[in-house]
C-alpha cells in the first residue's frame, strides 16, 4: 500500500477516546497515514472513524410492508404516497427508501475497514499485540456486518478487502455472487473470532463504557443472519448449503448461550409493562449487560415513538407514524396457540375465514390473544396509561378522540397505533421510549429454526457445543418467554414453515425485519398488493366493526426485491468498468 500518498484529516480530541495531547499538524491540518498508526490515540481514533456506516434502522419501515400504513400517506410528495403508488425510479429512491441510498456510505465504510486492516499490521504505534488485535478484530467485524448490509438490499456486490492502489485497474472489477460475499462475511467474522477472548484482544464483554463497540457476539450474529438470507429463496444458488446454514446458526446460537446471552424475562409491574416482552422493547440496552442479557447489539439511539408514532392525544405529537394494518392483527394467535382465522374468502382480504376451533370472536376481536399483541399495538378499547388501569381508554372509533382520519397525519389511517417501543409514560417531558436492537438474541434462535428445519426437518435435534436442540425447540424458547404455547411436535416442513414465519413476524415486528423478510422468501407479491384497516362504529363499549381496504399498492413486482444501485453510483461504474451492474427490472 502507498502509504505515503494517503492523506487523511482526523479530529480524535472529541473522539471516542480522550486526549489532551495537540496534533503536530502541518500547517493544512493534514497528517500521513504513518503518522496516525504511529500513535496510540490517534490509530484508535482512525478506528473509531471506521464505525458509523450502517444505515439506522426505523420503525418505518414498516409502512413499506403489510405490517403497517403509514400516516404520512396523505402528505403530498412524501416517500409513503411515492411508494404505494409504484412511483419509484433509479434517480428518486434516494428520497423515497427509508435509508436513502446506502451503496456509497457502506463502501465508504468498508473502505475505511481496509485501509486499517491493513495499516495496522505494520503499524508502529506504541501498543500490544493483544491491542492491536483486537482493533483489527473489530475492524473485520464491521466490514463484514457493511458488507451484509449491503448485500441485503442489493444481492452480490463487488467485493474489495484492500485499500485500491491509484493505478488500481476497474475494468477487472465484478460483482460477486451472494454466496460468494457470504462466504466472505464469514471469513471476516472467523478471523475476527480467531482473536483472544481477552479484555485486551476480542472478547464477549464489553469492560469500558463503549457504547456499540463491535464484539464477539456480533460476530456470531452476523454470521448467523449472512448464512440465513444465503439459502433463502430469493438468493440460494446451490452453492451455499442448507446443512452449512444450520451448522453456523447453530454455532452461533450455542455461542451466545455458553456466553450467558439469555431471553429478557423480566416480570414487570402491572402499571409499568404488560409483560416481559414489552418491558424489554423500551428497557435501556447497556454494553455490560447488568439487566438486558438479550442484546447483542443496538444501533441508533432511544426513539421518540410518543412524538413521530404518537396519537392526536398525545401533547406534542407530529404523526401517527407507521399504523398495524388489519392484516397485522389478524396474523397474531390466540392464547391458546390456534390462528383466529385460515385466510381470506375474497381477494381484498375483507371477509376472513374464521377458525371456530380457535375462540376467536368477531364481534369481540381483542379478547384472548397472543400477549404480544397487546404489548405491540393500540386497539380500541386499550388501556392508553398502565398507572392508570380504570383511566382513559384508546378510543379508535369513529368521532373518537384517536379515531381513524383521512387528512390528517397525526392519526391512524388502520384503526391501530403502534405500541411496542412506546412506554406509557413517555411524553414532552419525559422521553422513556426504547430503541431498536439490530442484533438480538430471538433472532438468532429463529434464523436457526429457519434453517434447521429446511435441513432435517422440524424435530430432529441439532448438537453443538453443549447445546442440543431443534427447529421446534428453538421457537418454542422464543414463545416460551411470551407464554405462548409450544408448537406441537410431527408438523411436516411446509406446515412447520407456515407456522414459523408468522412466528417471526409477530416476535420481530416493527424492527426492521419483516420488508427484507417478504423479499427474500419471495412472497413479496402475496404480502404487499394492499392491505385493510378496521372501522369501528359506535361507541368503545358498544362498537360495530368493519374492515376496509386502504387502496392499491404498486410496489410489489419483481423488481421491488432488492434496491436499484443509485443511478449516479451506476454511471460511475460504467465509465470505470464498461459494465452495467444495475439490478434486474431497475434498468432505465
């Protein structure tokens, strides 16, 4: 590497790490690269830089999915009316997609990774070996989790894990296959794991007040969704194997285990939380790991759902934000384990085939279902203050004071308002709303079940260290902590996979899962042409329903898969390579 021709300019004074110590600075406030790795504060703080480049994640996104409607829809020109309508183009999804377009800031990330990596090994500054291995181990770990994200919303990419030499020849430059960049996912997280489990190098705790340094149990994470979304409909090749999926996620899943990584099941208070569940989505994560054993890594601070997912009672609320469509709420079971309905009598989706078995009652739809549900989303009739059990209720009906509105964006389009993230609580004064995890430990049971169960089947067990479970075992932990019951035992793989997948939509909703989900099972076209809302008529304690359909969406065609590569990066690509890497159906 040409060290000598890269110039970077650094500010490590207000970093993550203090230092009293002024920079020898040229007169242009540059320094070399030798000069930054051949000091200790200024080398961490070249680390330091390297963080920061993974798109934020957003409760949002939910609008893009049949989980939720967004409010902002009646706003002229915003991204949710854009969406919807299929008005969507290579140059305009900047604006439109929640995380804009995010090719050039992971590449930028993952160019940073590189230039570390492989200063340090050279690197003259005053530091361990343990030290600077443990940089270098979180170094891979980013770059693996920048090339994840990328990949998940543009399939196979280019892969570079070298600093590009000026004279660096483009034209030999290709995309590479999902399964490749897995595989190089995995390579980065192993090397990064090879590293000592030391205070010093790479280990699962996190002894300084860092809040989102890169750890062991990242890297298993990380591993564990690369190796899921590798045989998912969407991206299997063949080349990367099922059996492969469930040996990493099962690996990854006993790690964090062995590593004291358990479910929040935290009772909470009747006036603070309704369950373990909800206490945990607005329960403050913290690096180590005092009271929350289940985050792995939370990215993106405390959100403000009482202001931008509020309600119109809310002092100070701006917009209603994502509202649970109908389909949302039918999707959550009853207590007792059983689906309320068996799908839909018409292709709106407004006459629901009712499961009599299952206790669900029409006229009584609220009563009796997954606990979760009432941890999750507003519904008319909900308690709106816990410490105030027998005080105001949620009233979504029409003429109440949370009712469903058509020209105004701070209430509901659904008849919901969504809960999980928001504590009663949490007002103008007084922001105790939680924050989206992007790495828990739910996940990684699941991305296990997903993956087991395509390999051997539902009940078969899978050994690893000392665990021994199976697809059936691994979401049945997950249930266990909501007090669902478990699912039966002898279901075939197409029963189980039903079953499974809306087990994972109700556990993660709302975190950023559920729009990738639908793509990379390809059912994108069953789950997002339109979606319906609930009317209710008459009074909270006598009320009539109805469903509706909220209209047409246009955003559910091949193409809508993966993301278009922003058209200006496409441009660049084609004068530095000749070749076109637009995906399918984004060619203009």
């Amino acid at each position: 590497m040409k060290k000598s021709n890269l110039y970077i300019a650094i500010l490590t004074a207000g970093m993550l790490f203090s230092c009293n110590k002024k920079l020898d600075l040229p007169s242009d406030g540059r320094i070399t690269m030798d000069q930054v790795f051949s000091d200790y504060n200024r080398t961490r703080g070249y680390l330091n830089s390297c963080y920061g480049y993974a798109p934020a994640l957003s409760v949002d996104r939910a609008g893009f999915t049949d989980d939720a409607q967004d409010a902002d829809d009646i706003t002229p020109g915003s991204r949710f009316q854009a969406w919807y309508a299929g008005n969507i183009t290579t140059t305009n999804y900047p604006s439109v997609s929640i995380d804009g377009s995010p090719w050039a800031r992971l590449y930028e990330g993952i160019r940073r990774c590189n230039v570390f990596i492989e200063s340090i090994k050279t690197a003259t500054v005053f530091a361990t070996e343990a030290e600077k291995g443990g940089w270098t181990a979180q170094a891979h770990t980013l770059r693996a989790l920048y090339y994840l994200q990328l990949i998940k919303r543009y399939g196979g990419v280019p892969i570079f894990d070298k600093p590009l030499e000026i004279n660096h020849d483009f034209s030999t430059d290709r995309k590479a296959t999902f399964s490749e960049v897995v595989r190089f996912i995995i390579k980065d997280c192993n090397t990064a794991i090879s590293y000592p489990n030391t205070r010093e190098g790479f280990p699962w705790a996190i002894y300084e007040n860092q809040f989102g340094v890169m750890s062991r149990a990242v890297a298993y994470a990380i591993k564990s969704q690369a190796a899921t979304f590798a045989v998912s409909p969407l991206f299997a090749d063949g080349t990367f194997t099922v059996a492969e999926a469930t040996t990493i996620t099962a690996d990854a899943l006993a790690q964090c285990l062995a590593n004291d990584y358990r479910l929040f099941n935290i009772v909470p208070a009747a006036t603070v939380a309704q369950n373990s569940y909800a206490l945990y989505h607005f329960t403050t994560s913290n690096d180590q790991r005092a009271t929350d054993k289940e985050t792995i890594y939370q990215l993106g601070a405390q959100m403000r759902m009482w202001e931008f997912a509020g309600m119109p009672s809310n002092p100070g609320v701006t917009k209603a934000g994502p509202n649970p469509t109908q389909e949302l709420v039918d999707a959550y079971e009853m207590a007792n384990g059983q689906a309320p309905i068996s799908g839909y009598a018409d292709a709106d989706q407004l006459i629901p085939i009712v499961n009599a078995a299952s206790g669900y009652d029409p006229a009584n739809p609220y009563v009796g279902r997954d606990p979760r549900f009432y941890a999750s989303i507003y519904y008319n009739g909900a308690v709106r203050f816990l410490n105030q059990p027998t005080g105001k209720k949620v009233a979504t009906n029409v003429g109440g004071a949370e009712g469903i509105s058509t020209t105004n964006r701070i209430n509901t389009r659904t008849g919901y308002y969504t809960r999980k993230f928001n504590n009663s609580a949490s007002g103008r004064t007084n922001n105790a709303d939680g924050s989206i995890r992007l790495f828990r430990l739910a996940e990684l049971y699941l991305n296990f079940a997903e993956c087991a169960y395509q390999s051997v089947g539902p009940d078969a067990p899978v050994s690893s260290g000392s665990s021994n479970m199976s697809a059936r075992d691994a979401v049945n932990a997950v249930r266990a902590r909501a007090n669902m019951p478990a699912f039966p035992a002898g279901m075939s793989k197409d029963a189980f996979e039903v079953k499974y997948r809306n087990e994972r939509r109700i556990e993660l909703v709302f975190e950023d899962h559920r729009f990738f989900d639908v793509r990379r099972w390809k059912i994108l076209d069953q789950t997002d042409k339109s979606v319906t809302g609930m009317r209710i008529e008459g009074t909270v304690a006598a009320p009539t329903y109805t469903r509706f359909k909220l209209g047409d969406r246009n955003a559910y065609s091949e193409k809508y898969l993966l993301y278009p590569i922003d058209q200006e990066e496409v441009n660049k690509v084609i004068n530095l390579t000749g070749q076109n890497w637009q995906n399918p159906g984004w060619l203009d």
